[in-house]
C-alpha cells in the first residue's frame, strides 16, 4: 500500500474452536465416549455414540482452528493501526500467554481421561464442584455469546457484499447487491444462518465432521489463492469498503506488491479513529480485537504453526478482507473463505455450548433447574442442550451489533483459561500422588505466568467487563457452594489445605508454648449425641479458637468383631457436627472399658502441638437422658441384640443420622455393661495424673443457649474449694483456671451481654474490705470484668467436719447457700472442682460429695486445672 489508512474489520467472538470438545489424542475418541471412574452413579448410555478417528476429530479441527477468520479479518486492520513492530510484539506476548495455558491443559489432560464439557470437566474436577461450575456457566455463555457474534459477522460479511443500502449509496464494488438491509433483515438472516448450524448439529457428531472436512479444503485453497495472487497480481488501485468520509480516512489505496517503501511505511503505528465506532483506537483497542481472535486452548497443539503463518500475513497484508478480494486472482475466492471459516467457527460454539450444558446438567450442580438438558438421542447427541443453547443464541441475535459483547465474550474465554491455569497450578502445589501426567513439560512457574498474563489483558481490554466478570463467577461460586449436593470428585483444597496444615503442624513446637497464649483445647466425652446436643453446642462457645474434640467410646473387642465397627459411624458424627454448625474434630476408640477408651483418647487424640488440654465430662447421676435431636425429619434407627444398627425402614427420609436411641440409665454401653462410679472417678484421676484440666458438667440435658441468653444474664463463678472450707483460697491455680474460662465465656459473641459474678465467701471476724480490695486488684491486673459478692457463710462452716471428709449437712447447707445467692438464676455456674482423694476407696464418697453441692443448682460445670493458664506480664 502506497498509503496508511484506517481499515475496515470485522470484530467477531474471541475463541477459535472453543467448542469444548476435547477429545483424547491418544485414542482419537470424542470426549464424552469417556466415563471418568470419578462419574460415580451415572448409568451407562444404552448405545456408545460413533466414534470419530482421529483425522476428523483432532486434525481438521485443530488446523481450522488455526485458518480461521483472524487469518481474513484481524491481520489487516492489527497491522494498519499498530504497524509492523507493535504487531509482532502483540503476537509474541499473545501467544506467550496462550503456550502457558497449552501447557496447563496439556498436563491436566494426560493425567486421566476427560469427559464431556472440556474446560469445565478439567476446572470441575480439579478444582472442585464450586469453581468448576461457575467456570462451566461461563463458559457455557461465552460459547453462546460466541456463536451468536460469528452469525453476525457472517451476516455484516454478506450485506457488505450483497446488501441493497438503505440510503440508495453504493457500500462496496460488488454488482450483486440483492439483500435488502436493515434491523429485522440482518435478524432474519442471522436466524437463518443459526437454524442451518443447529440442524447441522442435532444430526450429530460425523455431518460436523464432514462438514468442517470441506470447510477446511475450501479454507486451504482460498489461502493459496491468496499467496499466488501476491505475486501475479500487478499495481491497482482498491476502494477501501465504508469509507466515504475523507475527515476519517482516504477512501482508496494503492496495492504495489512486494516494494520496500511499501514496507517500510507501514512498520510504525499509525493509531487511527474507527469509522464504525467512532473511536480513537490505541494500543489496548487494537491488542483487544487481536487477541480476540487468536485465542484458543485447543490451537495449542498447532500452535508452531498458527505462528508462522501468521508472521507471513502480516508482512504481506496492510488491510481487510474487502482489500483481499479486490487482488484476488478470483474475487470470489476470498469470500466464499471467510463465509465457511465464519459459518465453522458459528457451528463450532454452538456444538461447544451444548457440550458444556450437558456436563453441567449430568453433575446435578444446578439441580432440577438443569435437569432437561441431561436427555439425549440414542446415538449419545444431546440434543435438549442443543436445543437450549440454540435459543439462548437466538435471544443474543437480538442485540444486532458486534461489539455490544465481544469484549466480555473474550473476558469469559480468558476467566477460563486462567481458572485451567490455576487448576494446574492448585494440582502441581499440592503434590497428590496421583497427579501423574505424561507431558511434563510444564512448571508452577508456567501456571503462574498464564494466570498473571489472562488477568492483564482482562483488565486491559475492558476494567470494568472483567471487574463485573470476575463479581459474577464469585456470586455463581458462593450460589453452588451453599445450594448443590456434595459431589463425589474430590476437591483440590482439601489437598492443598493438608499440605499447608502438615507444613504448619510441624512448624507448631511444643517447646514453644507460652501461658500468655493459652487456650483451650477441649476433648468432650459424648455418650449418646441424641442427649449431649446442649452440651456441645456450650463447649463449643468456651473452646475459644482452640481445638475441639468430640470422644466417643464404643465397648467392644475387636477380635471377636469381623471388622471395625467405628468406620460406618464417622459420617453420622461428622453430619452432627455439620448439623449443629460447630468447629470440632470428632475421635472414636473400640476399648474394653470406658476408662481405656479415654485414656486413648487423651493419649491420641490431636497432632503435634495441637493436643486436649482439657477433659469434659458428663455428670454421673441418676438424670434420664432426653432425646434433643428427635425430630419427624430424622430417621429412626433401631439396633439389634448384637449391637448393629439396623434402620427403620418406615422413615428413610434422612439418613444423616444413626444414633442409638436414648435408653433409661446413665452410660450404659450397646452390650449393657455400664459404668460404674467407681471407674468415674477414675477417669478423672487419670486426666490429673496426664496433666488434664477437668471439667464436670451437670444439667446441660435441657441446655438452650437461647432461651439461656434472654433477658438479663448471669454468669455465676464461685472460685473456692467449697469441700474444703479450711482452705478458701482465690489465687491457686485451679481458681485462677476457672476464672479464665469465665472469662473466656464471656468474650464469646454470644455472652458478651452476660455479666460474671464473683463470689467472695468471707468469715465473721476477718477483714471484709480488705479482702474484697485484694479480689478487685486481682481481676484489674488480670483484665478481667466482674461484679464481686460477698457471701457470709459462717453458718455453713459451722457445721461438724474435718480435714478428710465434709458432712453432708455442710455440703446441704453450702448448697443452699448458693441457690439462696439470687432471686434470678444464671444461665451457668462455674464451681471449683478439688482433685480426687489418693485413697481410691474414698472414690464413692467424693462422687457423693460433689452430688450433694450440686443438686439442683441448674447447669453447673466443676472445674479443676493443672496448668497455669493466666498471666499479668505483657
């Protein structure tokens, strides 16, 4: 060209056989002849779909791909705008992106066989349910969106040539303008161009094939035509298509051939304004509508190629395809290739969506709202996706202009490609096993640059497209998360929150622990779920960040067992914790008595420097344990004189829970042996002896921490050894330990409002005040808020007792002591629990005794600790 010039271009969807159809190269079959063995519950299809080999499946798509309408359309107007030098610059970095994906895909892809859906099914199945399906969706709509910018384009394509101007002028050179123009007619014709792709692929796979086979001979021989006439066309004069405005640019130019000056004219940008937008383009434009169409996960296998021949284009061409045609050694030619790769490119999308629909609707992600797109023919063509996809099409037909959506069409594209990056990435940081693939020629280094490269030209096309984009797949993430059914796929960040946790566990050192950042970490001692579900869901509040355990003990000996029957019960106790939304870890023991089962437990249970610090256990009484998880909606399970469970068959509705049923008695195991107080106490001693803090609670049966939090509430803390009234200490260590769980408590969220008593039992004689200053000065330097009350309790020590032993008539009298304190009783009382007696014969009596203080007092937990857990120092 003797002369720089604005040039006419036709903006079409970003992707290049982005039909979602991946197919296996190893094995030339379509992507949904593969059942994934993580498909699991799907039937078989009654009838395996043709298979294509792998001449119709892989090569022809792959080099349409390659030939495709940025071989007519893009490279002139690129080069007109930018020149020679940003264009090439634009294609190294274009494709740099693109080879990082390839990469991606490539090493995903040889890791196991793929199913239908392509993109999605690899993001699914790597990343999980939540990403995967909002990635689908958008793929899914890129692909329509795609498909319905191709139509279009092949419709401005043909009323360029063949459209009668509505204002009489003559658009182009072309003696055969016969169409007549305008809205509805460019509908109308779009329509007709649409309903010719869907009947093409409602009859399947095998006229898809055939018809890209003659596509592509048709594309090879317009490209040939194109080179010959390079060099056997001489200088002529072209009329540039839709330029009639001398203010925009010249409305001819002069083809010389192959000239130097011709060259070196055109090696620097000449940015433009342009005339079907009336915009000023610049680098980021014109990079847009570049890239926009020589994108493509599956170009990758081509892509050596789709490079080179690219590099030729741009040396040669300095204009669009009207230009192309006018220098064509048959005009013709040059039309009849871009209607075909159009009109391929259109089919290509439309096969793609309903591919992606289809995979969306056999993971059940959506639901029943889905459901419909799951029919197919009996050759294994889904033809309900088809159908839906061809009616989303026409709905976006309905918009008339190319660029309304071309740029989020591209920013979808790129949203995948960054999220096949990001799966390959997750899959190479978490170093599973099975992540084996046979192409290895691909780092996390690689990964990172395709995802840093995708967000770039996101945001460089439109900030505001890829911002809303970016909102749009969070909102479908967070929707699928809360609202679809667990999928059986396996998830990646369960695997890479091991790695991190392994990595973090290891680097928590014991040795390392300091009472300033004391918490606690509480292994509960669940008998029955069914009766235990206001005490767990109370613990979980004063478990305050730290680990949470819930212990189960079943009686029973494994070798007369035939198999472990503790491994069917995890997911009941794992559905409970899901179910009263707690965070807490759940750990089963098989022991031939309750007392070894929690001594394993205390042994075991936990990892690393994150280990129970804390013992909780039910009160042993007499108290008939209620049912709090009884509802119509739970199944009712039963369990056989051997012990199995065995459900009820008249209520299956939900099988999340499989408790044994709540008998009289206290603890009585499946076998009918029951624990005895004596072996009780015994649980107790030996928590001591393992450095455990310990607590006892009593009445939590009826616990509601909501009906507990109404109105004005207390929380009542009584730090003194009351069975031993000869020794009212406030500052050893287990007085200390029970106000720090107060105090815990009442840092939750939800006792904030709750205001902690402190009860200050004095004598007849000693100094009130004084005592009372020392308690206010303990809990300033502690940091800690309460209300002190001071309680006489002469009376009470009055009665006959000694070192060894309290009567009961003082453990009454104390006891009434503390109901008598309030006229409204506290949502919880915190008691000092003393160690068990050395004489394990007295092991009943202290049982007794703490029995006697407790009685009636409502929910109570009798607390002893070991370990310092308080500190005054910054």
């Amino acid at each position: 060209m003797s002369e720089r010039t604005p040039l006419l271009h036709y903006r079409l969807s970003a992707s290049v056989n982005e039909s979602g159809e991946h197919r296996d190269t190893r094995t030339g079959r379509d992507e949904d002849e593969h059942r994934s063995p993580a498909a699991v519950g799907r039937k078989p299809a009654s009838k395996q779909p043709p298979k294509l080999n792998i001449f119709f499946g892989v090569v022809i798509p792959t080099l349409l791909s390659m030939f495709s309408v940025v071989v007519f359309l893009r490279i002139g107007f690129v080069v007109g705008q930018c020149g020679l030098y940003q264009t090439i610059a634009m294609l190294l970095v274009a494709y740099f992106i693109i080879s990082m994906t390839v990469l991606s895909v490539c090493a995903i892809s040889t890791n196991g066989a793929l199913d239908a859906g392509g993109a999605y099914y690899m993001i699914s199945r790597a990343l999980g349910p939540e990403f995967g399906g909002s990635i689908g969706i958008m793929f899914f709509l890129a692909n329509v969106c795609g498909s319905a910018l191709y139509v279009l384009g092949l419709v401005e394509a043909m009323l360029t040539t063949f459209g009668v101007p509505e204002d009489g002028s003559s658009l182009s050179a072309s003696r055969y303008m016969v169409l007549p123009t305008g809205y509805w007619w460019s509908l109308l014709y779009g329509t007709v161009i649409l309903l010719l792709c869907v009947l093409v692929c409602l009859i399947g796979a095998h006229i898809y094939a055939k018809a890209t086979f003659l596509i592509f001979i048709i594309v090879i021989v317009v490209l040939g035509t194109i080179f010959i006439s390079f060099f056997i066309v001489p200088f002529r004069t072209v009329q540039l298509p839709g330029h009639r405005n001398a203010s925009i640019g010249p409305t001819s130019a002069n083809f010389t051939g192959f000239k130097l000056d011709t060259l070196m004219g055109n090696v620097q940008a000449d940015y433009t304004v342009d005339y079907t937008t009336g915009v000023m383009m610049s680098f980021a434009t014109v990079f847009a509508v570049m890239f926009n169409g020589c994108t493509g996960i599956m170009a990758g296998s081509n892509m050596s190629g789709g490079l080179f021949m690219y590099y030729i284009f741009i040396y040669i061409i300095f204009d669009d395809y009207g230009f192309l045609t006018d220098i064509n050694v048959w005009h013709p030619f040059v039309t009849i290739g871009v209607y075909s790769s159009t009109l391929s490119a259109a089919m290509s999308n439309l096969i793609g969506a309903s591919r992606v629909l289809y995979a969306l609707s056999r993971d059940d992600l959506f639901g029943r709202f889905l459901s419909p797109a799951k029919h197919t023919s009996s050759s294994g063509n889904p033809w309900v996706s088809v159908l839906i996809s061809w009616f989303l099409v026409q709905l976006v037909l309905f918009s008339g202009k190319l660029n309304t959506i071309a740029s989020i069409v591209t920013i979808f594209f790129l949203l995948v490609y960054a999220a096949v990056d990001l799966a390959c990435l997750a899959l190479e940081w978490a170093s599973a096993p099975n992540f084996r693939p046979t192409f290895r020629y691909f780092t996390w280094h690689t990964c990172v640059l395709g995802i840093i490269g995708c967000a770039i030209m996101m945001f460089l096309i439109n900030a505001i497209y890829a911002s809303a984009s970016i909102a749009f797949m969070l909102l479908l993430l967070l929707l699928i998360h809360y609202l679809s059914p667990v999928s059986s796929w396996g998830c990646i960040s369960q695997a890479l929150i091991f790695h991190q946790v392994r990595k973090y566990l290891l680097m928590l050192d014991v040795r390392k622990d300091h009472v300033k950042f004391w918490r606690p970490q509480v292994l509960l001692m669940v008998s029955n779920p069914r009766c235990s579900v206001g005490l767990i869901t109370f613990i979980n509040d004063i478990k305050k960040s730290g680990l949470y355990v819930l212990g189960h003990v079943q009686l029973g000996d494994l070798d007369v067992l035939p198999s472990d029957p503790l491994q069917s019960q995890y997911d009941s106790w794992l559905s409970l914790v899901d179910h009263l939304n707690i965070k807490a870890f759940v750990n089963l023991t098989l022991a031939d008595s309750v007392r070894h089962g929690v001594q394993h437990l205390l042994f075991i249970s936990g990892l690393g420097g994150m280990r129970p610090n804390t013992l909780v256990l039910g009160f042993y009484d007499d108290t008939p344990p209620q049912d709090q998880l009884q509802d119509s909606a739970l199944p009712i399970c039963s369990f056989s004189e051997s012990g199995a469970q065995v459900d009820d068959p008249e209520n299956q509705s939900d099988p999340s829970f499989h408790f044994p049923p709540v008998r009289g008695g206290v603890s009585v195991g499946r076998d009918g042996k029951s624990l005895g107080p004596q072996e009780y106490v015994c649980i107790i001693a030996d928590a001591v002896k393992m450095l455990k803090n310990v607590a006892l609670v009593r009445y939590f049966g009826q616990f509601d921490r909501t009906q507990a939090l109404q109105g004005s509430v207390f929380v009542d803390v009584w730090p003194v050894n009351l069975l031993r009234p000869d020794s009212a200490a406030y500052v050893d260590t287990c007085s200390l330990f029970l106000l720090q769980l107060a105090c815990i408590l009442n840092m939750t969220r939800a006792w904030q409002k709750a205001k902690l008593r402190l009860f200050l039992c004095v004598e007849e004689g000693r100094s009130l005040k004084g005592t009372e200053q020392k308690l206010k000065h303990l809990l300033k330097d502690l940091r800690m808020k309460a209300d002190i009350c001071t309680v006489p309790w002469d009376s009470q020590i009055a009665f006959p007792s000694n070192t060894s032993r309290v009567s009961d008539e003082y453990l009454q009298a104390v006891n009434k002591l503390i109901l008598d304190q309030t006229l409204r009783p506290p949502a919880v009382r915190f008691l000092y629990l003393p160690r068990p007696p050395a004489d394990t014969s007295r092991y009943h009596d202290y049982l007794h005794q703490l029995e006697l203080l407790t009685r009636n007092l409502g929910p109570t937990l009798l607390i002893h600790g070991v370990t310092p857990v308080i500190t005054t120092d910054l």
